[in-house]
C-alpha cells in the first residue's frame, strides 16, 4: 500500500543513519542541510551567460520572470539572501516559492542580519523580541534553550525551522542555532501544516543560513560582556578558483564564546562552526553542501518560588545571582551536528526542480538539584530535588518540490507539487528523586554535595515517529489578485518502544488532510487587504504524564488583514486580526511542572499590528503591536474554562530604531534602542497569581570607520529586576539582567 511504502522509506531515510550515530556521537556528522531555494529562473539562454558575481549568493537565481513590483526596483533580493537594511521584500517561508510579501496572504515578518548585528542578541529568541505576535525569552535568562510562543502558543519545539526543514524536538532533546550564522530570520504565524507537514499551528519560525558569496567575505570579530562572557567568531568566504572560475564557491563560519551569566556557577560556553560550498556547473543547476557542529556547556535554570520572586518574602527577595543546585553536580551539555544538500535544477523555463534534505544528531545530558519550593521560607530554606536526563536524538528529512509557472488565458499561475519525508528517533532516559538532596539557604547557600540518583527511571523509552506526506499548491494571479489554494495528507506512524527490552509498548498510525485559503488584492496605491483560512495538524511525538502517547494536534484559524508599501517609501506595515482554535494542547501538569497532559481546546483571537521601514538612508525602525485573548475554551476540568494558561501574556508592544550618520564629521556613528512592554501573565491556572507586567529598554552605540566597526550594546538598560514568567507558583524565572556587550570587528 502507499502508506507502508512510503512510510517504510521513511524509516530507511532516519533510521539507517541513526544506528551509527547512535553508537558513536562522537563521529556522527549530522550538520546542518538548508533546503534549496526556488525562485523562478530567467530564460535560460540568458542564465548560461550571466557572471556569477552578478547576484548575491550563488544559490539565489533570478527572482522572477515577471516584472518585479516597482518599489524594489534595483535591490536583487532572494528569499535566501540578504535584506536590504530593516526591509525584506520577499520570502519563501509562507508559499515555498519566491513571493513577494506583499503578494502572501498570511502574517509574515523578516528579520535580517542587518538589524541582527545592531541588536547583538546572544541567541535566537532574542533576535525575535521585537516581532509582532511572538514573546521570546519565555522563561527569562535562560541559556539551556531558546524559547517562545507565537499568538500565545509555545513554538519552539515543533516550530522551529532551518532553511525550510523541520527541527523540531520533545524531552530536552533541544536544538541550538546561532545568531552569526542567520542570514535571515522569518516568522510565519498562523498554521502551515499544509507545507510543512506537522507543525506548530500557531506558526513557525525559519532560520535562513549564511550560504556561500560569489564575492569574497573576510569577516573577524571579537567582544565581552560585563559578566565576563567573551567571544570571538569569524566568517569568511567566496569564490574558489578553478578550471572554469567561478562555479564553486564556499563559506566557513565559526564562533567561541566562554565566560559567566548573571547567575553564580553559571556559565554560556558556546563553540560552533559551520562550513558550506557551492556548486554552479551551469546557469540552470545549483548544489549546495552545508554542514554545522556545535558544543555547550552550561548549567540549569533556577526554578524558583513565587513568594521570594514577583512577591516578597518575609526576608525580601531571592537575589537573581542565586544559584539553586550544586556546582558539584548540576551540567547541562549539548552536542549537535547537522549535514543535508540543496539542489534545484530548471529543466525548462517554466518548470523548476528541487530537493533539500538534511540529517541531523544531538547527544544532551542534563544533571542537578531542582528548587522545588519553599521548605521553610521563614529562614529561606529552598527545597530541592535531584534530576538527571540524558537524551539522544536523530532526524532526518527529504523534502521534493516540483515547481511549474504556466498561464492559462489571463490567470498566471505558480503549481507547486511535493512529497516530503520526515523521520525522528529519541532515546529518552529521565529520572528523579524526592526527599534525597538537602534544602538550600538562599543566602547562605552550601555546595560541594554529590548524592547518586537511586531507583528506577520515571522514563526509559525509544520513541519512533515516521511521516510521509504530499502537497500541491496553486499561486494564481488575475491582475491584482493573488489567490492561494494548498492542500496536504500526511501519514504518520508514531511507536513508543522500551529502551531494556526493545519490545513496542505503544504505536499509533495517523493520517490527515489540511488545507489553505488565502487571497489578497493589491490596489496601486499599495493597500493590499487579505484574507484566509487554514487547518492544521500536528502528530506531536513524546509522553503525556502518565507515560502514554500523545494524541495528535489539531487547528483551525481565520485571519483577516491588510498590507501597506506605500509608493516611494522603502517599508510597510500590516494589520491582521486572526481566530485560532487549538485542540489537544499539550499544558503543563499543575502537579509536576515536568510533566505535560492535553487540555481539549485552546483559543487565541486578537490582534497584531507591524511596521518596518528604511525611512531615509540614516534611519531604520521597526515596531510591534500585539494583543489577544488567550483562553481555555474546553477542558475536562470545568474550572478552567475561560482561563489564560501560564506563562502567557496578552499584550506585547515594542519599537527600535537606529540611526546611523552617513556624511558629514559624524560619518560612521550611529545609535540606536528600543522599549519593549511585557503584559501581565499568570502563574497558576487558576489565574490568582499574576506576574506583573514590565517595561524594559535597550540601546546600541556603534561607529564605522573603514574596515573597523566597534559597538557597545545594552539589554535592559536600567537593569530592571523582574519576572519573565512562571509555569507555577514553585517554578519562576528571572528576566535578564542588564548586559553590556562591546565588540570591535574587522573586515577585509
């Protein structure tokens, strides 16, 4: 049958790599694989004959036969290249194809390596804090992981994309991606099933890679913090010389970062390189290679209590120094290596080719004392238990497109048809013990404990999940109309194994369809109203609380908005109001914040407003309105419906601008900041608790000067001394302390 064929290639596409890399972390290669980028080809005559060094990246290609909107004339934009200050033009993230933004009829933002650079986030959730719809930095000062929710909903884990392919993960089998190797940072918001397969259905984000320049890129830099962190990384690149100059290009890019955080025993240890080269053996093939490996070494989060936290003690508050574990024991240590190709082939000039894949390893083990509330909060005593996971992880993906630009009378059409292969294996080993480790003194603290877990694992499984799926997409435009129909199945096959027997426990066999509805109109004044309508599914693999299979997710949204790029102006600005209905969300077990059961329905309604713009050639900014209500709105528990989850609050504001002197005595200086606004949340699902809300500011100060570039950039400028959320009333986190960074760069 066709589900066991494809789902059994499936199985031979992950698992046949798993089995080396399973026994030997240290030799598994698993780097990263971008997907391949298609965009429309030129005639192909004229491609032959083009130099290289005319486009941005070897493995752009020409946006478009079709005329380019106006407003863009002169910039060369890729959906895989560099964008032009603040302002993208265009993406692949929302159709697979190169669309301009303003022809997508879904939320879409672009954050590029420009404003990257000017903000200088220590990891990806800090480059998303000033989107609309995203709150980044779930649970503050965090340097295990990176998270975030979009309209609401907690994304990292199966929202989390890297050149157009899944990495998503469950456990702590977390993936680490690193700001200086993002040429662009896109987020889709709203379910994208329907091209992505199973997916968060509030949104993705994709990270675009740095690919390999057709002019030569010499890049140094170096900087430290006022916590003592330091880094130096580099990126260099370009054309290699050959028998026929020009074909193969390359790109290396590499950072060391080491030193403390704002929390004792702490560290951010952070060493990742990631090679890549270009192929071009005429002017229709590209084939690009990219690999990355990655190291960290850093310690847990403090989960600490409410009272002591966002509320006083009877002796004040928990400094954000403390250290709940024990530098003894407590380790948090990630290793990660990715491999995969993009290739894309025109076969003719209306009918383009491509494949992307990608195989990719992580080995993490996570060990130490956990606060578990107040023992004796009269003489802050903390309680305290000991943890241990070690997880090992594997997953591959495949993902064919076949893309073909016909017309038909009047209509111009873009089909896009794909299979797409995934599969994910983790070796999940997780154990605790209550009532073992001593209560901690939150100021007189005692280390140097080492007290062995006993007892059996609470999990020790071998979770398998295969899925094959198929799609087909219809871009259609009638002179300002852009219609946008797609269609997906998905069939997975999920199996729950024991890891000291290796006999099944568990298996589930899915199949679903989702589909997508969007059209937007673009008037000549650049007002371009939109509307959609999408479902979603997501076969979510890993354990509820009681150690059983979690059911599939599924969702429905609506969304209505408008785009405006006015004429003559290098921006735009979007307005989307959106339904999104959530079911068999996985929530955080009241009981045990390790855990995750399914409430029955989640919705999100709100509102979300975008403005983003290269206003004159000094200044760039960006701004950001969201506002929703998130609720429960089914639930076995009566009492929770009509309640707003943890950790989720219902109002993000934010702006940034940046100034930078062109001519003049102050050439090369610039400045830059921006005020971010955080809602109130809850930190129980009773909604008693609440976590105020907060305002924090930033600020950047950087000069040019030839090939120097020197900058001092500050998170939280006042040093506010807040809450970022809790998941409950024992388990709170700190926001970041003010940060200082100075950095000297070098390019040659």
């Amino acid at each position: 049958m066709l589900r066991s064929a494809v789902l059994a290639t499936a199985s031979v596409w992950v698992l046949m790599p798993q089995v080396s890399l399973a026994q030997s972390p240290a030799q598994s290669g698993a780097q990263s694989l971008p997907p391949v980028n298609v965009a429309a080809p030129e005639q192909r005559r004229r491609a032959a004959v083009r130099a290289p060094r005319r486009t941005q990246g070897p493995v752009q290609t020409a946006d478009s036969r079709k005329p380019q909107p106006q407003r863009n004339v002169g910039i060369a934009e890729t959906p895989r290249g560099p964008v032009q200050g603040y302002v993208a033009h265009r993406s692949s993230s929302g159709t697979k194809t190169n669309t301009p933004i303003m022809e997508t009829p879904q939320s879409v933002s672009v954050i590029g390596a420009e404003q990257i650079r000017d903000q200088k986030p220590n990891k990806l959730d800090e480059v998303l804090r000033y989107t609309a719809g995203v709150r980044a930095g779930t649970f503050g000062a965090d340097t295990r992981n990176d998270w975030w929710l979009i309209r609401g909903f907690k994304s990292d884990d199966v929202g989390l994309f890297l050149d157009g392919m899944q990495l998503f993960y469950t456990s702590y089998a977390s993936w680490k991606l690193q700001p200086p190797n993002m040429e662009r940072v896109e987020v889709l918001r709203g379910p994208s099933a329907v091209l992505y397969g199973g997916s968060s259905p509030s949104g993705i984000v994709n990270v675009v890679s740095k690919m390999p320049p057709a002019e030569p890129v010499r890049y140094i830099e170096t900087g430290v913090n006022n916590f003592g962190n330091a880094y130096v990384g580099f990126d260099v690149g370009g054309p290699v010389a050959t028998q026929q100059d020009g074909k193969l290009f390359y790109r290396v890019v590499g950072q060391v970062q080491n030193g403390n955080t704002q929390v004792n025993f702490t560290p951010d240890n952070n060493y990742f390189i990631a090679p890549s080269f270009t192929w071009k053996p005429d002017g229709d093939t590209t084939f690009t290679v990219l690999a990355s490996a990655s190291k960290q070494d850093t310690r847990g989060i403090n989960f600490l209590p409410y009272q002591g936290t966002v509320t006083n003690a009877p002796f004040g508050k928990i400094p954000t120094s403390f250290f709940a574990g024990d530098p003894n024991v407590d380790k948090f240590t990630r290793e990660q290596e990715m491999l995969g190709y993009q290739f894309e082939r025109n076969l003719t000039d209306d009918l383009t080719f491509r494949q992307n894949a990608r195989f990719a390893h992580i080995d993490l083990t996570y060990r130490g004392f956990v606060g578990n509330g107040w023992d004796n909060i009269n003489t802050a005593t903390m309680a305290r238990y000991n943890w241990f996971a070690k997880n090992t992880a594997n997953q591959a993906d495949l993902d064919n497109q076949l893309e073909y630009r016909f017309n038909t009378g009047p209509v111009k059409h873009t089909m896009l048809f794909g299979v797409d292969l995934k599969g994910y294996q983790i070796d999940d080993y997780q154990a605790f013990n209550f009532g073992t480790v001593p209560s901690i003194n939150v100021f007189s603290p005692s280390y140097g404990l080492d007290i062995p877990l006993t007892g059996a694992p609470f999990r020790n499984f071998l979770l398998t999940q295969k899925q094959a799926g198929t799609y087909v997409q219809d871009q259609m435009k009638l002179g300002n109309f852009a219609l946008v129909l797609s269609g997906r199945n998905d069939w997975v096959e999920t199996t729950q194994a024991a890891r000291d027997t290796g006999a099944n426990i568990a298996q589930r066999d899915d199949s679903r369809f989702s589909g997508r509805a969007g059209l937007i109109y673009n008037f000549d004044n650049g007002i371009a109203p939109y509307v959609s309508y999408s479902t979603s599914y997501n076969p979510i693999i890993g354990l509820n609380a009681q150690n059983q299979l979690f059911l599939p997710e599924t969702a429905k949204q609506a969304e209505i908005g408008v785009k405006v790029a006015p004429k003559g102006f290098d921006g735009y600005f979007t307005a989307s109001l959106f339904d999104l209905k959530r079911q068999n969300v996985a929530t955080t077990d009241p009981s045990n914040v390790l855990l995750q059961n399914q409430t029955g329905e989640v919705t999100s309604r709100g509102i979300e407003l975008e403005a983003v713009a290269n206003a004159t050639k000094e200044l760039k900014f960006i701004g950001a309105f969201t506002a929703y209500h998130l609720f429960t709105s089914k639930d076995l528990d009566p009492t929770l419906i009509g309640k707003t989850p943890t950790n989720t609050p219902e109002m993000l504001i934010s702006g940034w601008a940046d100034y930078t002197f062109k001519d003049g005595p102050l050439e090369g200086f610039g400045f830059g900041g921006g005020v971010r606004y955080v809602g109130a949340s809850w930190a129980d699902t009773a909604n008693t608790l609440e976590v105020p809300a907060v305002v924090l500011g930033d600020l950047a100060v950087h000069y040019e000067w030839q090939n120097w570039r020197t900058a001092i950039n500050v998170v939280n400028l006042t040093d506010k001394i807040y809450v970022a959320s809790c998941a409950s009333a024992s388990s709170c986190f700190y926001g970041d302390r003010r940060r200082i960074t100075a950095s000297l760069a070098y390019k040659w």
